[in-house]
C-alpha cells in the first residue's frame, strides 16, 4: 500500500518535517508540548498517498485528513461493462472494465447498490484535534462518513439508514464489507483487502483516534479490556509509548462478519465534510 502525502503547516520556526517510514514495531519521534504535535504520529504514513492528504495545521494542535473517496484495491464496485438495476435505478455499463474492477463474489449484480466507485467526484475532510482526548460523556454516530480508511475510502457505522439496521443490506455488501451509496463507495464490515484478524491500522474516526482490527500488536491477540465501543489505551504498531485506539470487536455479526464501528464515539466527533 502507498504511503500518504503528508504536509505539515506550522509557524515559520518549525522547519518541513516528514515522518519516516518505519518498521511495525516503532514509533514516531513526534514531540508533544500540551496539546501542539510538532510532527504527524507515524500511524499517517500508512495512509494512501494517491488518494489521502495529511496536514498538521495551524500551530501543531490540528490535523487535516483530506481523501478523494477512492479506495486503493479492487472491488465490484468499479465500473464495468455490465449493467444492472436496483430499486429502479439503473447503473449503466461502460465501455471497458475498470483495471480494479473484479467480478461479484460475495454479492451479485442483482444484490448491488446502484452507482459505482468512480461515479463519485467529490472530496471528504477531518479535522481532528492533533492530541485527541477522551470526552466527559460518549456521544452516537450518525448516518454518513463517521471515519477516513487508509484506502481513502470512508467508513460507515451499522445502519444502512434511519433506524435502518445493516442487516437486510449484507447483501449488496463486497468482499471488502463495503458498497455505493448514497453518493460514495464505504465500507461497514472488516475491509478484508488489508485487514483480516489481524492488528492492522483501518484508518481514524471522527473523534481523532485511529481504528485497529481485531487484534492488538501489545499482546498479539484479541484484546480483552474495550469499552462499549471497542476502545482502549496501549501501546500500537506506531506508537510505543501507548494511546487510546479503537479496535473491530471480535463479535461475530450475523453469523459472519464483524463490523467495523457499531459503538459510540468515546472522543469529541468533528463532522467529515
């Protein structure tokens, strides 16, 4: 997977810092003052960078992630040359198949949401506190993007929509957890192209902290002490000295899947426009 594009836009006294690529198992030298990250937290450097831009903003204490709602991997998604209708909305066939394009496996053309990944032409934003802290209280996610995955594709929660559960859409679900709608490609469920039972980084919630799979790289298994919405504070890939991160919780959703974010934000949420 690329690497993202990371920027950083401090006062003139701080010079253009990259943060080095490193191996699993260190963490970035990032310097914390207060609330003020002289540097990004290395977790950004698995970010994509055709698809994903990071920015430590202003004076150090935000961070912007920009994505062009692409994912990086193949999918069903893409377009293709075949055509196919759901709930009386037609998705037109192209004239060649995108290079990413795979055919169904785990849904079907007739299961398929309508639109595919490169109709979307648009952008999404996050800003999140560069030191995200714990709120007094957690707070519900809402309908649309609640996080940024390191594909550069956006996360969803369990609803399909109002009081709608994700349960009578599975079906037009990829092997990724993810479909189109209702203007972009998202995923719901454990994105199997880069994470599968593992303690790969899936990317980060509104609320400024980074969401893991169900394991977690402290102990090498499936972690044992999360709050009600998957989170807890240890060391990561990416960061030795230990932070709060959530995880995919290792609970079986209809017999099969595992969503990727069903609980509460723990932290305070900035809307992702």
């Amino acid at each position: 997977m690329k690497k993202s594009k990371i920027s950083l836009f401090v006062p003139l006294t701080l010079a253009l810092i990259w943060v080095a690529c490193k191996s699993d198992d260190t963490t970035s030298s990032m310097e914390i003052s207060g609330e003020v990250l002289s540097e990004l937290p290395a977790a950004f450097e698995v970010f994509d960078q055709d698809n994903v831009t990071v920015m430590l903003i202003s004076d150090g204490s935000e961070i912007t992630i920009e994505t062009n709602g692409l994912p990086n991997h193949a999918s069903p998604y893409w377009s293709n040359t075949t055509t196919r209708e759901m709930d009386g909305i037609t998705t037109a066939a192209s004239s060649s198949n995108h290079p990413l394009f795979v055919e169904p496996t785990e849904t079907s053309y007739e299961q398929m949401a309508p639109g595919n990944i490169d109709d979307f032409n648009g952008s999404f934003s996050l800003t999140v506190d560069a030191v995200p802290s714990l709120a007094s209280s957690s707070s519900a996610t809402d309908l649309g993007a609640i996080g940024i995955s390191v594909s550069g594709a956006v996360i969803y929660n369990d609803q399909e929509g109002p009081n709608v559960p994700l349960d009578g859409a599975v079906g037009s679900l990829d092997f990724n957890g993810a479909h189109t709608g209702p203007q972009s490609y998202h995923y719901h469920l454990e994105p199997t192209s880069w994470s599968e039972d593992d303690d790969n980084l899936i990317g980060i919630i509104a609320d400024g902290f980074f969401l893991y799979g169900r394991k977690c790289s402290s102990t090498g298994t499936y972690p044992e002490n999360l709050d009600e919405s998957g989170g807890h504070t240890s060391t990561t890939k990416y960061n030795a000295e230990g932070e709060y991160h959530y995880h995919i919780q290792n609970e079986l959703y209809l017999n099969q899947y595992y969503i990727l974010f069903p609980g509460d934000y723990q932290g305070n949420a900035s809307a992702i426009r």
